[in-house]
C-alpha cells in the first residue's frame, strides 16, 4: 500500500532505498559511538545528507513530501545516521523559510567547504514543550546586531556543528517575540558539550551555552519579511514543514523493525503471521496519513494539522512496532538482536521531536475547534 | 504456584515476602533490589533466563566466580549501547554459555522458538520476585515523575497541573494498581508474563512524561530500560520448565 509518488521522486525513494544495506551495517558502531559517523563521510547516504539543499528538491512545490519519502526510506537504513550526518538538516527548512538570498548564499557556502554539521538550538534546560517562554536573549549592540546569552539542550550534532541556528527572544520585547539566528559556532562565547542518551545516539545531543556570543545584523534571520512574518510565524511554518519529516523518521524505524522480523524469522504461520500483517498494515496507514500532512503543507504551509497528527500516530506507532518485534523471538531478544534493542530505544525519542504528543493533542484540538482540520 | 502473600511480610521461615523486593526497588533503586532478590532466591548462583543469558547485579555475578564480563555464545556479536548502559549500572550481562546451541531458528510450523531449557533454577518464584521488583521500580519513575513536573512550568502553573498531565499519570496509576492486586494474587506464570508487559507499558507511559531527560543515558531512563532488560531475558523463565526443584514442586501443587 504505497501510494504513487511522482516520477522523480519515485526514483529518489528507490536511490535512498538502495543505501539501507549500509546503512545498517554501520547502525551498531554508530550506537556504541556517536564520532563514528567522522569514518563515513564518503558513503552515498552520508554525502547525499551534507550536500542537501544545493540544487533544490526534485519536485519542486512537493519539498514536504520529498522530505517525507527520503526520511523514511534513510531511517529505514539506520535513523541514527540520518541524525548524524553533516548537511543543512533543519537549519536548511529553517533558512528555506526566514534567510534571505543572502544568507542563504553565506549558509550554503559554509556547507559547501566540506563536511558541515549544523544545528538547531530550541529547547532549554527549564523549558521544553514552552518554546514562547525560552530565555535566551538577544540583547542590541547599537549597531543593528545583537549579543546572545542563553542555555540550551539536547540539540542534536550541537557539539560538532559549524553553523548553529539559534532561537531567542530579543530583550524587551513581548513573551512570544522569538528570533532565530544564525551562530558562527567558531565565535567566542559558543559551547558545546555532548549528552549520553538512550537512543539515537548518533545525533550527540548536546547541550549548549551562549555566554555574549556576537551575533552580526546580517545573521539575523527574517528582517528583510514584514514584522508580522519574522517571528513565531515563520517558525510555525518551519514546524509545519518538519513535522512530516519526523512522523517519517518514526515510520522508518518502525518498518526496519517489521522487516527485521520478517527476514530473521522467515515464513511465519497462525497467530504470529496475524500479528505480523497487523504491523505491517499499521505502518501502511500511518504513511498515508504522513503523506497527506505533507500534501497539506506543500499545498499551504500554514496547513500543519494533519502533520500533528501524522506525528503523534507515527511515533507511538514506531515504539509499539519495535516493542512487538521482540516478542517474535526467544527470551534474551535484545541481546541476540542488538539491532532490535536499538530500534526499540530509537523509536522512543521521536516522542520529544518537534514536539511532544501532547503539545501535538493540544494544536490538533484547538485545530479542531476553529473547524481547520478534520472536514472533508 | 506461589502461595499468596500474606498480609504480613514475614513469610514461612527462609523465604522473603515478595514484596520485599517492590519496597527495595522504590526505595533503594533497581540493582540493590535485584541483589536481594538473587541472593534470597539463587544464593551463590548465576541465575540463567530459559535464553542462557542473564542480567544480574556485577557483584551477584563475581560472588558466584562467574566472570561479569561475557565470553559466551553472543561475545563476538556486533553490539549496541544497549550492555554498557545496563554495565554502567552495576549490570553484568551475560550471553549464554558457549557451548550451548543458539536457537535463532523458528519452529517449522512457525510458531515462536521455544529455547531449550537452560535456566538454572529459576521458576515462578523468580519471575514473581521480578515482576514485584520491577512494580517498585516503576513506582519509583512515578514518583520522580511527579517531582520532575511539579518543578517545571508553562503558561503560568506547573506541569504537573496540566489535565492532560493528570489523566495520563492516572491511567499509569490504574496500571500499577491492578498490576499489584494481580501479584498479591499469587499469579500463575504466563499471568506474571502479562503483568511484564503490563510493567513496560506503564514505564512507557511516565517516560513519555518525562520529556527527554527521561531519554538521557545517565537519567531515569536507563533504570526503565535495565527492567526492560530484565524482563526480556527472564521471559518465560516461569513456565518452561527451567525451574528448580522448589518451584517445579510447587507449580505441581
Ligand atoms: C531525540 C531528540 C531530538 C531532539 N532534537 C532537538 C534539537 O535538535 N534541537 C532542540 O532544540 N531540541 C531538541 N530536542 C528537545 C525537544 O525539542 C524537547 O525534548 C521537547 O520540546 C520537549 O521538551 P522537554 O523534553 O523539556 O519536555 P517538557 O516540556 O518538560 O514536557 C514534559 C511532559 O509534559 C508534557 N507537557 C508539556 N507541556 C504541556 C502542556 N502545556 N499540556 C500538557 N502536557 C504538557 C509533555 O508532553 C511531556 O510529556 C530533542 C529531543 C529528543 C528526545
């Protein structure tokens, strides 16, 4: 039940498909060590992540759903990976959205050096789901640009990163005035330092601190919109955008899993081959629902609804897949199937990207209230 | 089947009121009560779930001579982060002895592979303490849970306040409780295999509560993930014939 893509982008999922084999093979290491992914700078996967953005989507317009179809298929080889690698990552979405020609320009030339990682530093240590409340700040130096302080955490790749998109509220103004940068992470006053996680290890989650970092005029992303698009309301619709993308990161887990299963145990027959088929059939719709939030936001980017909800279903879906997936073999599962015991505390994280479930409950209610979503 | 606890903890003499084993767990943390509950149960042993592996307390393990780091059937496997999570509490995880037949193969009618039995001396009594451990540890998570959102805030109250918050700390409520009144039951062991699951699903449920210092390696986390491990390689340690001679009595009884 896969439905049809476009011609180029069916070619682009078969070609992101093909590097799943290497993907895994790389999966463990890469687990056991988030600097690993330094070794793998050549591989197609690897490559194809750092040089994103360069030449634009193949579809033009349908960039949400591309992202969707490339994110499922990379996270299907191995969502650590995926995490890890150099490349615009979100900062790219980000920049889509607020950089102006020129930024983008700078941005893009960085990467383009060689091997760049970058970041995307949001949440911090007192509050997470409460982006509005964050207390970084942004402070005026006179000369159109600012200094920043602030704490951040648990931003993926901060510690290795070149360039970092930073989000703070600039000093004075209102609660929700959030304002997003762009750091040299060379810069004085910059800091990363890794966190040990569960899962997802690759992506070296770290945390980061900003004590007056200077932060030039020309780095601050979305003065060159009116007022009212700088703000949260561009940050909304990169949220929007990335959404898709991390219900398709779930669905990847959750399929590397069932194939798993699938491969190891062979023929499966009864109760088990019920269950089995169950799986297989909850991944198939919540990849429709994925596709259509993505439709959505390629057709109007303040469109994010479906995407919550592709969201939400995506991530519990990727925790119940890999948990089953055990059960299909002996006791001791997670030691004779490390890759299993892997996905199982992958999956758990995409919880907390982009928003936590019930932050995603929270927008699809009051989405539901002023009649957005849920009408034919 | 184990006779139901009573209402006191004292038990018949020589043996432990299992729910000795929750109260170690909530109070002093997972591995302390995984070496009380091994050293009650299985002294001087390596107890073995029905797989070969095991996942017991490092000093459990080189009290019975048995080297906690493993050189069995699994050592030259590629490996995950998963064992030095679980080592870097106090876990030694070991693969089943060398020369012992893996059984990665399915049954042909494509049921699920049974393991021959290389449990040694695990029962009901085992899983029973374990899930009562693992019951206390998850209590544990519940209450930390409770602590970690009353300190943070939106929107001007905490998040502990937050309905959404309140409905699904008492849905893990509603778990623990019957999980409970189940144990206090003196369950059978494919019933304790259930309340296993049940167990990983209320952690679940608080981690996701926890936002994502509950996905941290060093946080709360981890000890719901050793249970999660725990509960894997005890699987069916219960009711496959892998018991003792005591519980292989009593399960006759
Ligand atoms: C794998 C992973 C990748 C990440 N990548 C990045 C990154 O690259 N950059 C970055 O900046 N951050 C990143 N994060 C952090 C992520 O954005 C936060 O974890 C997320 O926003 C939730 O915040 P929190 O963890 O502080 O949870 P909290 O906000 O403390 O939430 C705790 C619990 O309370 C609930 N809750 C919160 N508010 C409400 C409410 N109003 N009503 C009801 N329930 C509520 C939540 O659902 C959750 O269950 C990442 C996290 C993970 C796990």
């Amino acid at each position: 039940m896969i439905r049809e893509l476009p011609d180029g982008m069916a070619r682009l999922r078969d070609r992101t498909a093909s590097w799943a084999g290497e993907l895994r093979a790389g999966a463990l290491g890469l687990d056991r060590d988030p600097e690993a992914i330094r070794d793998r700078l050549e591989e197609p996967a690897v490559r194809f992540l750092a040089e994103l953005g360069g030449d634009g989507p193949v579809t033009p317009g349908r960039d949400t759903l591309e992202r969707v179809v490339v994110a499922e298929e990379l996270a299907r080889g191995d969502a650590g990976a995926l995490l890890a690698s150099p490349g615009p990552s979100m900062s790219g979405v980000l920049l889509a959205v607020l950089g102006s020609p020129e930024q983008r320009d700078w941005f893009y030339g960085r990467l383009g050096e060689r091997p760049t990682w970058t970041c995307f530093a949001l949440t911090e240590p007192e509050r997470g789901s409460a982006i509005g409340e964050m207390s970084s700040v942004l402070t005026p130096d006179g000369d159109g640009g600012y200094v920043l302080h602030g704490t951040k955490r648990y931003v993926g790749n901060a510690s290795r990163a070149g360039v970092a998109a930073v989000f703070a509220r600039v000093a004075g103004t209102e609660r929700l005035g959030v304002t997003a940068v762009l750091v040299d992470t060379a810069d004085p006053g910059y800091r990363a330092r890794p966190l040990p996680m569960l899962g997802l290890r690759g992506a070296q989650f770290s945390s980061v601190s900003l004590d007056g970092v200077r932060v030039p005029a020309d780095r601050v992303l979305g003065t060159h919109l009116s007022p009212a698009r700088r703000g949260m309301w561009s940050i909304v619709q990169v949220f929007n955008r990335l959404r898709p993308s991390v219900a398709a990161i779930a669905l990847g887990i959750a399929r590397a899993a069932h194939e798993y299963v699938g491969e190891q145990r062979g023929t499966l027959r009864g109760a088990e081959r019920e269950r089995y088929e169950e799986l297989g059939r909850r991944i198939d719709a919540a990849r429709l629902l994925t596709y259509r939030a993505a439709d959505a936001v390629d057709a109007r980017p303040s469109a994010g609804h479906l995407g919550s909800a592709a969201k939400a279903r995506a991530a519990v879906l990727a925790e119940d897949v890999t948990r089953s997936a055990l059960g299909f073999f002996g006791p001791g599962a997670r030691l004779d199937h490390p890759l299993l015991d892997k996905l199982a505390r992958d999956a758990r994280g995409v919880e907390f990207m982009e928003g936590a479930g019930n932050i995603q409950k929270l927008t699809l209610f009051h989405g539901l209230q002023a009649g957005k979503v849920g009408r034919p | 089947m184990t006779a139901p606890a009573g209402t006191e903890r004292q038990d018949a003499p020589g043996r432990t009121d299992p729910r000795t084993y929750r109260d170690a767990a909530r109070e002093d943390g997972l591995v302390p009560a995984l070496t009380l509950l091994t050293r009650a149960l299985e002294p001087g042993a390596v107890p073995r779930g029905p797989g070969g592996h095991a996942v017991l307390p490092r000093e459990v393990v080189e009290e019975a001579g048995v080297p906690a780091e493993s050189a069995g059937a699994g050592a030259d496997r590629p490996y995950g982060a998963g064992r030095s999570l679980a080592g870097a509490l106090g876990l030694a995880v070991l693969d089943p002895p060398a020369d012992r037949e893996p059984y990665a193969s399915p049954n042909p009618d494509g049921t699920a592979a049974q393991p021959p039995c290389a449990g040694t001396g695990t029962g009901t009594d085992w899983t029973t303490g374990l899930a009562w451990l693992r019951l206390g540890s998850s209590e544990a998570l519940r209450d930390l849970c409770l602590k970690w959102l009353a300190e943070r805030e939106s929107e001007g109250s905490s998040l502990l306040m937050k309905q959404m918050v309140k409905g699904a700390l008492a849905e893990v409520l509603i778990e623990q409780l019957e999980i409970a009144a189940v144990l206090e039951s003196g369950p059978s062991a494919p019933v304790v295999e259930r309340l296993q699951e049940q167990i990983t699903g209320a952690d679940r449920g608080l981690l996701r509560l926890l936002g994502a210092y509950g996905f941290t390696g060093d946080g709360p986390g981890r000890d719901a993930y050793a249970s999660e491990l725990l509960a894997d390689v005890y699987r069916g340690a219960g009711d496959r014939g892998c018991a003792g001679p005591d519980a292989a009595e009593e399960g006759a009884g």
